[in-house]
C-alpha cells in the first residue's frame, strides 16, 4: 500500500473496563462471537473465528450475510498488551491485490476509570468512497463492545 495514496478512518472510544480487559476482547474468538460478528451486531451467521494470536500470526472470520461467505483475514503485525494493536486486515477473494489489504492500529490508553480506546483503519484510496462505511462499521462494533464488557461481570484478580 502507498502511503501517499491511502485514506484513514479514525475513532475514539472511552471503555469503563481496564485496557487489559478491552485488549484482550479482541483476541478470544468467544469474545469477538460477541461483539464483532454475529447477529448482536448485523444479519450475519457466523461460521468460523479464528485466529493465532501472536506476531505474524493471522486470523481468519468467516461469516455468511445475505447467503454470500466472506471471510476477512489478517496478520498480526504487532502485540504489545495492553497498549497497542496492529493487524493488517482485507477480505480473502480481493487479497490478490495489494491495495485491497489495509492495516488497522488500536492504542489503548489508562484514562479515569477505564481506558480510552483509538481506532486508526488506514486503506488504499482505491476504497475512498467506502471510508464513511468503514467508520459507521467500527463505531457498531465499538459500541457492541462497550456494551458487552459492561454486562461482564466483573473480574477480581
């Protein structure tokens, strides 16, 4: 991806958990069953989550919408719990380009009684017009998330 043809998608959330707890919701399969995919957050069966959660480990979460698979895939290009995140993410039939692989950064920052959350989706400017999408989708699963973790019960320990 060429960085001076790229378009980013940025959002800021606060989360009334500890960065460890939302850092850790985004590798547990059972957790992302929860909050990313699925009927609690769009028309979605899913069929598989999967993942190798360390660096240069990928995932793979197929899901079915409307009768179509799509399976978005990605590898872990940096883990540093729980503070940083960063994954390439695309959809595996458009990978054999790659301008249609973009990469996704989460920073994760102590704040009051939780953490502070920022989401930076960088992609080729080959999907400008689907920015608004992207940002409109990660603010779901965003908001999916922060109601999940704040029906967890909480964790002592």
């Amino acid at each position: 991806m060429n960085p001076s043809k790229t378009v980013q998608v940025q959002l800021t959330r606060f989360f009334a958990v500890s960065a460890e707890r939302v850092f850790d919701a985004w590798l547990s399969p059972e957790t992302l069953g929860r909050w990313m995919w699925g009927p609690s957050v769009r028309d979605e069966e899913v069929l598989h989550l999967r993942l190798d959660a360390r660096v240069g480990g990928g995932f793979s979460f197929l899901v079915r919408r409307k009768g179509q698979d799509i399976d978005h895939i990605g590898t872990y290009l940096e883990i540093a719990r729980p503070q940083r995140l960063v994954f390439t993410w695309a959809i595996r039939e458009e990978t054999m380009s790659e301008e249609n692989i973009s990469r996704v950064t989460l920073d994760f920052r102590p704040k009051d009684s939780g953490c502070e959350l920022t989401l930076t989706h960088v992609m080729s400017d080959t999907w400008a017009e689907y920015a608004d999408r992207t940002q409109a989708g990660w603010a779901t699963m965003l908001t999916t998330l922060a109601r999940e973790l704040s029906a967890e019960a909480p964790r002592h320990g």
